[in-house]
C-alpha cells in the first residue's frame, strides 16, 4: 500500500517537522496511483478533446489538405499541442513515480500542473490566435515550478538534476513566451525548437555547464508506479475517443450511415483497447519489475506510448470524420486520419511488444502494411469503407492475439533491456 494510504479519508499527508529537507524517494509499495494524480488525469480527458476539435476544424477549412503537410498545417500545430500536452503530463509522472506522492510538496506539484493544463486545454482551440501568451504561459508554470519546488524542498536525492532542469525550462521558457506574440509561423517555429530542445536535454541527462548531466537513473521500484500511469494515461486517450464519437453522433440527426460509422467507431475502439491489453498492457509494471535496467525500458515505454496515444488522437478525429461524412468522398487528410491513427496506433503497439517479451508478433506489421497498401484504393471510395477497413484489420489483430493465447499458460515478461 502506497504511503499514507492506510489513513481514510486522507488525500495528502501532513508535513512532519522539517518538511522542506523531508523529501524522500517513493516506497517499495507506492505502485498505486494517488486520488490526486486520478484528478489530474481527468484534466486531460477535456484537453484531448479540444485537441481532437481543433484538429477536425482545421482539417475542413483548409479543404482535406490539399496542400500537404507541414508544420505550419493544422495537423502539424495540433501535433505540437499535443507533444506540449504530453510533456506536462510525464514530467509530472515520472516526480511522482521517483519521489513519495503523498508528500505535501509533491502534491504541490501536481496541484499546480492541474491547473496549468486545464489552462492550456483551455486555450487550445486559438492557441496559435489570441489565446497564444495563455497557453505558453501555462506551460511555463507547468514546467518550471516543478524543478522549482523541488530544489526548494531542500537536499534530496536529484536535487542537482532539478537544479539543471529548472535552469533549461527557464532557457527554454523564453522561447515560449517569445513565440506567444509572434504571428502564427514564427510562433510554430519557436515553440517547435522549444520542444526540440525540450526532448533533446532530457535524452541527454539535461546538461548545463559547468553543472554536469546526469547517467540513467535505475528506477527500482518506482517504475511499477510510472508503469501503471501509462496504462492509465492510455484509457484517458482511448476514453477519449469514445467521447469524440459519441458527441460526433449525437451532434445531428440520426441516419444509416451515421448510424453505421457511429458503430464502427465503437468497434474499433473496442478492439484497441483488446490489442493494448492483451497482453503486454496488463503486465508493463510486471516487465518493469523483472528488467535489469527498468530506467531504460521506462523511457522507451515513454516513447511509445506517445506513438500510441498520437494514433488514438488521430483515430478520434478519423472517427468525427467519418460519422460527419460517412458516404462522403475523403480528402488525403483523411484518410491520414481514418486509416494512419490505426497504423501509428500499430506501430506503437509493436515496439510496446517488444519491450515487454523482447519479440513482435508479425500479425501488427502485416496490418499496418494492408492498411497503408490499399491507401490507393480507399481515396476513392465513402470515407465509411475507410473506417470498416480498419476495424478488419484491427479484428485481424485481436484474433491472431486469441489464437496465439489460447490454451497456453498467460505468457510472462521477457524485456530485453
């Protein structure tokens, strides 16, 4: 049982004397998510819709996307937001996956990311508009009181670690409060190199000179937690699709064919969350446990689930698409959406697999590659077709899981790292 959980009705947990040098790392029991991280959680179900809206907006005004992607399209904004989105939300992950969640300054921590994200989820749909400062400045509160509050908790294990990302998210910071009042494509460009360095610090053990970087920390225990929280944040992704489609649905008289893409979103989501789970997602904080490095397969268990979650968002909007104009004949963006969330959402799942048995099975690589070679076919038939061919291939998948499954003992973690 998680520290503190053994006293009802209590969220937090009272700061002993000295509090501010009495951080200590998460304990060997601490795999279960807080009431509080539950919370958080909830805020991003509201932002991945807006993300989804906005995306599906974009994607009717500029004509199917005609013009191709690039960073400056609205698939390519909505991907930043997303990215940005993500970010909050891991960072906040791994604090309380490292260090003891039922802290007075940790839940701190996550108070005030709860808020921040809900500004941002906010301001999302004119993010590149008028709302550009509230979103950047959301981000830049999300992610620089975290280092923040945990240098001024006084010594503690990665107290120098905070210290160098405090000092990167105030470089970068800039960055992103620069682009706020830039017009739309210099902003795009900022807040894109923002991210870019972003990422790059952290592969890097977040280097500052004369300060260091760090080594790959080994998890121990804690990774359990971070494991848990990914699966979490997958249902919140996979949730939200639900929602998508049943506001999609519910927006316009009910018809056959709204009725029949309606369905099919419905099947399809099913059948992700059956390919998720079975059987890598029920075991991840297992394979964690068993790894010999678990820091290693907790990054790149980081990675993919951002894959992941990028197909279901896609998939979200794939599904507006579809039950907005069922028999409708799709643009190229499209069926980027309809059929390449599914693929990313493949993709993802596969490297997921390997992760947890050091193996992929071949039945997602064939999925993925059938969707994309009949790409040429579906392009010209109702964007109905599109979306039923992906729930075949899904339903593809599923059985070759069963099948793979059936009468064989459950089978157990094998990471590789």
């Amino acid at each position: 049982m998680a520290a503190g959980a053994d006293r009802p009705g209590r969220w937090w947990r009272a700061p002993p004397p000295g509090w501010v040098s009495g951080l200590q790392p998460a304990s060997a029991g601490a795999t279960r998510a807080t009431f509080l991280e539950l919370f958080f959680d909830l805020v991003y179900v509201f932002a991945l819709t807006r993300v989804s809206a906005r995306a599906f907006e974009d994607l009717a005004v500029e004509a199917g996307g005609t013009s191709g992607w690039s960073p400056f399209t609205g698939t390519g904004k909505t991907l930043l937001l997303l990215l940005a989105l993500w970010s909050v939300w891991q960072g906040t992950a791994w604090t309380t996956s490292r260090y003891d969640p039922y802290h007075f300054g940790l839940q701190a921590v996550v108070v005030t990311a709860l808020v921040a994200s809900m500004v941002m989820g906010v301001a999302i749909p004119r993010a590149f508009t008028v709302s550009g400062l509230a979103f950047a400045a959301a981000y830049v509160v999300a992610q620089v009181t975290r280092p923040l509050l945990l240098v001024a908790l006084g010594q503690h294990e990665y107290r120098q670690l905070k210290l160098r990302m405090l000092i990167t998210y105030l470089f970068l910071g800039v960055l992103w409060l620069t682009g706020a009042f830039l017009p739309t494509n210099p902003r795009v460009v900022l807040w894109a190199a923002a991210l870019a360095g972003e990422y790059l610090a952290s592969r890097f053990g977040w280097p500052v000179p004369g300060l260091g970087r760090s080594m790959v920390n080994r998890w121990q225990v804690v990774g359990e937690h971070l494991a848990e929280r990914y699966q979490q944040f997958f249902l919140i992704a996979l949730g939200e699709t639900i929602l998508v489609a049943g506001f999609a649905y519910s927006a316009h008289p009910f018809g056959l064919a709204r009725t029949a893409a309606f369905g099919t979103a419905i099947v399809i989501s099913v059948l992700l969350w059956r390919i998720y789970f079975q059987r890598a997602g029920q075991i991840l904080p297992e394979a964690v446990a068993k790894a010999t490095r678990p820091a290693v397969i907790g990054r790149s268990a980081a990675d993919t689930h951002l894959v992941m979650v990028v197909g279901l968002t896609a998939t979200a909007i794939g599904y507006e698409l579809t039950i907005e104009h069922p028999l409708g004949h799709p643009a190229a963006a499209w069926i980027a959406m309809v059929v390449g969330g599914p693929v990313i959402f493949l993709a993802g799942r596969a490297r997921f697999e390997y992760e947890v048995f050091g193996r992929v099975s071949r039945s997602r690589w064939i999925a993925a590659l059938a969707l994309l070679a009949a790409v040429p076919v579906l392009l010209h038939v109702a964007t109905l077709v599109s979306a039923a061919a992906a729930a075949m291939a899904l339903l593809a998948v599923a059985v070759a899981d069963a099948r793979r499954a059936w009468g064989r003992p459950p089978e157990q973690p094998a990471p590789p790292f």
